[in-house]
C-alpha cells in the first residue's frame, strides 16, 4: 500500500514539473510556426496549412497549443496509471485466498483506481477549457 502511495505521489509530482515548464515551451512555438509558414508558402502541402492560399491553417480545427498538448499528454498517462492500477487491484483480489486483509487491500486498490479514473476523465474538458480560454 506504502509503495501506491509513493507512485501516485510521484506521478503527481511528474505532472506538476511538467505544468510548470509549460510557459517555457511557449517561446519555442514560434520559431515552429515560422518553419511550418515557411514550408506553405512553397507549395508543400501539410495538415496545417490553408488550401486557399497556401498559408498556416488558423480557424482552430485540428490546432492546439502547446499547453493543451501537455495537459492532454498528462491526463492521458494520469488515465493510463489509473487503469494499470485497476488490473492490479484485480489482481491481487482474485489472487487474495480468501485472507480479509488481502480483499480489503485490494478492493481499495480497485476503489482507489476508479477514482482517478473518473477525475481524470472530468479534468480532461475542464482543463481544455480552462487551457483555451486563459492561454489563448
């Protein structure tokens, strides 16, 4: 139970890190837009780039940040923990034998598990909202 502990915290922490870098990856947007600008400009068509006039496609289909990016990236390997820890909760339930401590140990794992699950997938929309509307 110590060592779900330590990973959760662990992966909190990761993700906190990565939050706090976020605004650096901002700098390094533009340069990117400039190659991605540069490229349509000379006929090369890519996902982003306009068919009208061969410029960067900025009407927001299919365009997001790089702040989005992370937070999508973050909650997704959030989801992804979550559900790995669901497995081993049903693991260790069908491998318990009967012994309480053991059910109850990993009937929390599984409890615990669809916690984060259900967090996750409500923080997904509320942190894309809140992304788009403060970052952009």
């Amino acid at each position: 139970m110590q060592a779900m502990k330590s990973l959760m915290l662990k992966a909190v922490l990761a993700g906190v890190m990565l939050v706090a870098v976020a605004p650096l990856g901002a700098q390094a947007a533009t340069p990117t837009q400039n190659v991605l600008h540069q490229a349509c400009t000379h006929g090369v068509t890519f996902a982003g780039c306009s068919t009208s006039d061969q410029g960067i496609d900025t009407t927001g289909a299919g365009h997001t940040t790089f702040l989005q990016d992370l937070v999508n990236t973050f909650l997704f390997a959030a989801g992804l923990v979550a559900v790995i820890f669901l497995i081993i909760g049903g693991i260790r339930y069908i491998t318990s034998t009967g012994d309480s401590q053991r059910i109850k140990a990993a009937k929390d794992t599984i409890l615990y598990a669809i916690i984060g699950l259900i967090v996750t997938i409500l923080a997904l929309p509320i942190a894309n909202y809140v992304v788009k509307t403060v970052g952009g």
